[in-house]
C-alpha cells in the first residue's frame, strides 16, 4: 500500500511561541555571536583555564580558510559546527514560513563554505588553517567528522527546504573525502570520531541521495568502533607527541568514546553522554535501513540502561562534570549533575529513531519527557539566554563557591565558550513537526500532542489528518480526518504512561473496548468525509518517588501534571528549600496563570517547613530532639520556567511528610 507523510504544519499555541522565537530571535541573534557583532559576556561552561570564552569568531574561522581574510583559528575544534547548526535551524524555518532576505543570508553562509573547502572535499577550519599535516590523524579528539556530520545534516535540511543544489554538492563532496580516507581496503583508516555524529548525518544523506555508498560508510563506522582499541593510542604514537587538539583529552577511558568494546557488545550507557545518544540514533537508522536486528536489539539494550538505571525524571542524562558523563546505575545527584541540554536532545533523536523502527509509547514517552522538560529548560523565555546545564537543585552560594558545582548556573548566560547547546536547540524546536508523526505500514502513529495539520497520501489519494488542542495544559486533544474518497488506514494514537485513565470518542460515539497496542490506541478502519475522534487525558496531579536505590531522593517525591515535572523556586517559597515538605495526604491545586513565564500552569499545596531553633545559634552540632515545623503553603511550577523571574534556590525532588 502507497502510505506515507508529505507536510505537517504546525499551528500550535505552546509551540508557536518557541518556533517564532527561534526564528525572530534565536536565529538573528546567534548569527550576530558567531559574527561578534555583540557586546556580551560569553560564560565558560565550567572553569577550566583552556576554555576559550573571549568571542565565537566561527564565521571569521571560514573566512579565513576560504583566504578572504587573514589571521589564526579561534575556538574549539569544533567551532564550525556552531555555523553548520545554525544553518539548519534556518532551513526548517524557511520550511516553515519564506524569508529572502534570511535565505540570501543563508546563501552567502554556502557560497563561503565552498570557498573554504578543499579541492579533495575536505571541510575543516581549524586543520586547513593551522595542522593541514594533521588530518584525520588525531580523531579522538580533532572531531573531525564529527563537524562534517553538521554540516551534511544541515546541507540535507537546507537543500530539502530550499532545492539548493549547491549546499548538497559541498555535503556530497565532503562525504566522498571522508569515504576516500575511511574504509576496510587497504591504505584506508580502519577507524572512526572520537565524537559520533557522523553515522547518523551519513544515514540522511543516504536517504536524500540514495547513493549506497553513504550508508555503508555509516555501518563501517559503527561496526568498526571499538574492534581495535589500540587504534586511539597507535594514532597518538604515529602523530610523534605533538601537543594534545583540546588540552587532557588523550586521557580519556575508551568508555569515554564508546570505544571500549564492540558496539554489539555495548549493553550499558557509559561515557560522555551526547556522544552516546549520537551513536545510539546512528545504530538505530542504520538497523532501520539495513534491516539490522542485531544492530536493534543493541539499541535496546542500551535504551533499556538508560531510561531504567540512568536518567533524571526530567529527561536528563550525564550525572557528572567530569566528562559530561555517565557514572553508574542509580547515580543520578540533583546538584552535581550535568544533564547537558545538547544530551536531552540526543536521547530525543535516540527515542525518535527507535519509533521509525517499531512504534512503542515508552520511546514517545521519554521523547516527550525530555522535550516538556530538560530540553526547553535550556532556552529562558526572551530566546538570548541559554542553560548548558540543566540541574535539580540550586543553591546560588554552592554554585558560586564550590568548584564541584561551577559548571551549575544560577541564571542562563547569554553565550558559552562551548557554544553546542544553543544552536542544536534551535535546529530541535524549528523540526518539531518530524517528531509528531511515524508511519508503519499501513498506520500512522501519534507521538506528540500539537495542534497541527497534516497531509497524507494514501495511494494516489490526499487526506487531511488534524489536530485540535490546549495541550500541554490541557488533556482534551480533538482528531480530524478528512477523506474525499474512501480509504483504509489505522491510526494509532499514544496514551501517555502518565495518564492512568482517559476516554475516547469516535464521531461522538463512545468507544467501549479500544485496542490498545504498544501504548497505543488503535483505530483500523475506513475512513471517508470527516471523521472526529475526541480523547481526554488523565490530568490529574500525580506524585512519583524513585527506586530506592537513588540515594539522593530517599523520602522525597516529584510532582508531575500532564507531561511537566514540576519544581519550587526560592522567588514564591522562601530560602532553604530543602527544609519543606509535602504534608500527608493534603490536595493539590491547579490554576493558569497568565502573569507568570507568559503563562504557565502554577500548582500549591500545603505543606510544613522545619523551624531552625534556638539550639543552631552559633552551633553546628547538637544533641537530636524532635524537630519543629511551621505550616507553609507550597507553589510549584513547571521545570522548564525556572530561572526566568530571579536568582535563587530551585529544588524539583522534595520531602514528603512520611
């Protein structure tokens, strides 16, 4: 059966807001920082001396390689790929609404990218101006394919959005390079990044293209990693001990890199965790392609580590500084953690490529939980300022004074040294209508409650699929298909684990017995004129508590409505957080707010906050008594709003009264 999903438009209150910021203020005012046309403090993410943090200098970077001007390479390694991400931001928002003076800007950005390239197909400012010598010789940490991985995404975005042929020749090019230098044959590198990326970028230009060759590059890096784990250290004794590309990154663990091992033989999320998810979305597309089982059940097995033993309820993940890593299972710290906003869009990319190769709600619900929370957590509501870090509790003393918690913001600043997490959020926020939809054969599959509409074609016929709705705030969400002629599909709708009860209507007729399958509802039948379908979820305000096996939330609860975690912040509930408690069976109310964070939904309850007595004057000891409490009304709210009214205290685990 001819099925598939040709547009999606999305007409959403929630998310309109963040598409329109994306495009009138994150696009404009990250293009000025990677021109330095702004005056602004660029923050190191954590305090190491080697950070660069004095200006973003990426399109200085190209124009120098491309000889237009003269000087040194500034920045990360890694720096073209801030260019390349903002490139593809700008293609969904050309997808979404024309722009000719955005798309001559983005013109401009191709035509300069031309010009640095290399005759061979090379593309890389920090090698081509200064260690030409050092090409794909120091892997582990160059990241250069890693950046060649953004630039094909963005070239495949834009030439989609745009038909510039242009864009997608450079990406062409610069994967014939890679395919020329990488590869089993002999004189090749048997070897691979030390950041993945490029597995999955080369899967969509595969896709774009249908060259064959794309994709088996993609399945040569993923089978050859961790096959010889000498391949790092021989490549670091072959450079002759030049100095390190980014300083402390030769001793790294192989884990670190996701080298330790073969890929197949991977059943726990260890290392560096963007690189991780990365790696994880590269597995799953190309086992999708390839019809790779073993590659899949891989994926699982990693999948299952994660969402089971590795991350936060807010859809973080990375429970340590120190590598922006995994440690181990149930070490997951609420202050000391890093839960990278760039690591939650990964496992977003993880969770929807798994969805293309089975539709299964727990991969929709972590996609969901990351989206709702860790992920837009990341940007502050005027689209200028940004969180790398995305904690569960913060104390501004500790953060300002304790190097262990450095790395944790108070406030989001307006630019880092290291500057992945805002660009990769605007390219996430501007293709959220990919995420909403998968079709499986002769179904299609709901992922993602946003107001939009959506055109099918089902042989040679067009339908129109729509959704009605007020969600996240509300949990009424109204279906429209719409069918000139008769047509048979199924419709599978998603039921969010969170929803412990729901109802559903089919053209205002009650339906008794649902099927439900993998979480999801499904309607199998033809369809013809206008067909409504009404579901309302379970809003209620739940309560989750965490496997005791996490030491740090031992007797504490997260409060949760629809798909927000919520949090208590020092500007409605006073200082020291950690003294409140949710009292024993007291109700929850719900009201929205539009005065608060443009509007959020605000949740109280009463509670107690233990007295500091006499006995702690001047003591930092004392003999125990009972404790003694004062009565206190508690206001929450969601998770991704905090930091956007005041500095102060934010705690989302908190005690319960037992």
């Amino acid at each position: 059966m001819s099925f598939n999903i040709s547009k999606t438009k999305i007409n959403d209150r929630f998310w309109d807001n963040y598409i329109d910021k994306v495009r009138t203020k994150m696009i404009p005012y990250q293009w000025d920082v990677l021109n330095d046309h702004l005056d602004i403090i660029i923050e190191k993410e954590r305090n190491d001396d080697y950070i660069p943090s004095e200006k973003s200098h990426a399109i200085d970077n190209f124009k120098i390689a491309a000889g237009l001007k003269e000087g040194n390479h500034y920045g990360w390694v890694f720096q073209d790929s801030d260019v390349y991400k903002w490139l593809e931001a700008v293609a969904y928002s050309l997808q979404k609404k024309e722009d000719d003076q955005l798309r001559d800007l983005a013109d401009s950005v191709i035509d300069l990218l031309e010009m640095a390239q290399e005759k061979d197909g090379y593309l890389n400012t920090y090698f081509s101006v200064e260690e030409p010598e050092r090409r794909f010789k120091m892997l582990a940490e160059s990241h250069e394919l890693y950046c060649a991985g953004h630039y094909i995404e963005a070239a495949v975005a834009y030439y989609e959005a745009t038909n510039n042929e242009k864009a997608l020749s450079i990406a062409c090019k610069l994967a014939d390079c890679i395919d020329e230098n990488f590869g089993n044959e002999e004189g090749k590198i048997k070897g691979y990044d030390g950041h993945e990326e490029i597995e999955l970028a080369l899967t969509k230009l595969y896709e774009c293209t249908k060259n064959d060759k794309y994709l088996q590059l993609s399945r040569f890096f993923l089978y050859e990693r961790g096959q010889d784990t000498s391949f790092f250290q021989r490549q670091r004794m072959e450079d002759n001990g030049k100095r390190d590309v980014i300083k402390g990154m030769a001793h790294r663990p192989l884990s670190y890199y996701q080298a330790h091992k073969p890929i197949l033989e991977q059943d726990k999320a260890e290392g560096h965790a963007v690189r991780l998810v990365y790696l994880c979305t590269g597995m799953a597309e190309v086992a999708r392609l390839t019809k790779d089982k073993e590659m899949l059940g891989a994926c699982k097995k990693l999948w299952k580590n994660i969402v089971t033993k590795r991350m936060y309820i807010t859809g973080g993940i990375g429970s340590t500084v120190d590598g922006e890593a995994f440690t181990a299972d149930y070490d997951l710290p609420n202050d000391t953690m890093y839960c990278e906003t760039c690591a939650s869009i990964g496992l977003i990319f993880f969770a929807q490529a798994m969805l293309k190769n089975e539709p299964n709600s727990e991969y929709a619900d972590v996609l969901e939980r990351a989206l709702y929370n860790s992920v837009i957590s990341g940007m502050a509501l005027d689209g200028k300022h940004f969180f790398y870090v995305n904690p569960l509790e913060v104390v501004p003393a500790y953060s300002e004074k304790d190097p262990g918690k450095s790395h944790v913001k108070v406030t989001r600043p307006a630019w880092f040294g290291c500057a992945c997490c805002p660009p990769n959020l605007a390219r996430l926020i501007n293709s959220l209508d990919k995420y909403i939809y998968t079709q499986q054969e002769d179904t299609i599959y709901v992922h993602l409650f946003i107001e939009n509409e959506t055109k099918l074609q089902v042989k040679d016929e067009s339908v129109i699929l729509k959704q009605h709705t007020d969600y996240p705030w509300s949990g009424s969400i109204h279906f429209s298909v719409e069918a000139d002629t008769k047509c048979s599909f199924g419709l599978g709708i998603r039921i969010p684990f969170w929803s412990s009860q729901y109802d559903v209507k089919l053209n205002g007729a009650p339906i008794e017995k649902p099927l439900i399958r993998n979480g999801y509802l499904i309607l199998e039948k033809e369809w013809f004129g206008k067909e409504e379908i009404s579901l309302q979820l379970d809003m209620s305000i739940k309560e989750w508590s965490a496997n005791p096996l996490v030491r740090d939330n031992l007797g504490k609860i997260v409060v949760q409505r629809g798909p927000f975690i919520y949090c208590v912040e020092e500007e409605d509930n006073g200082s020291n957080l950690h003294l409140l408690s949710v009292s024993r069976n007291a109700p929850f109310t719900y009201s929205f707010v539009e005065e608060v964070c443009e509007g959020i939904g605000v949740i109280k309850t009463k509670g107690k906050k233990k007295c500091i007595q006499n006995k702690w004057n001047d003591s930092l000891y004392a003999l125990y008594t009972n404790d003694q409490y004062e009565e206190k009304e508690i206001t929450f709210i969601p998770y991704f709003a905090w930091a956007n009214r005041s500095r102060g205290e934010m705690l989302v685990w908190i005690h319960k009264e037992s």
